[in-house]
C-alpha cells in the first residue's frame, strides 16, 4: 500500500465526510504522534472513531520526529507541529500528503 500523511484538520474533514476509513482501505495512512493526540481529544469530532480506528489498525501513528534533525525552511515556517512532524518524520522528507492526492473527476 501507498503511504499517504495527514494533518488533523484533513483528517478530521474526512471523518465529517466518511471518507477516512475508505482512505484507509486503499492507502497506508500515517499520522504522528501530536496529530493523533489532537484529533483524539475529548469532544473533538471523531475522536471516538479515531481512537478506534488506531486499536483496529486501519492506520498507523509515528512517534514525532527528532526536532535536531528537522531543517526549518521557509515553506515549513507556518506549519503548526503536527504539520511538521508529517511532513518531516526522523529528517527524511515525505511529499505524499492527503491533500496531494490526485484528484478523480
């Protein structure tokens, strides 16, 4: 399966929509650590599902990156950190995000 990465709001509009465990049938979704913890906590939407999902496998959560390794850039300055931890687990850069999928017409 292809390994696809999301933030919690993209995560979170998906569940409002019922596309996240789809997604999860067809792509290798990874979340890090603080992406999983805001979208499980108490009264968020979908909290319950989410929680669900992780003890069901229908995705994985990593354990966030070493923050001695990350490069800050420009284009990452305005991510909040689950953003980061996504887009750069252990220093190793992934550009396959939720929102990067290709689009069906």
């Amino acid at each position: 399966m292809t390994p696809v990465y999301t933030d919690a709001s993209s995560a979170i509009l998906l569940e409002r929509i019922k596309l996240f465990e789809p997604l999860t049938r067809v792509f290798k979704v990874v979340l890090a650590t603080s992406v999983f913890y805001e979208i499980t906590k108490p009264g968020k939407y979908g909290a319950t599902s989410f929680t669900e999902g992780l003890r069901q496998g229908q995705f994985v959560v990593y354990p966030p990156f070493n923050s001695e390794n990350f490069k800050a850039s420009p284009d990452t300055e305005h991510l909040d950190r689950g953003e980061k931890e996504n887009k750069n687990f252990n220093g190793i850069e992934f550009t396959r995000f939720v929102a990067d999928l290709p689009q069906r017409g």
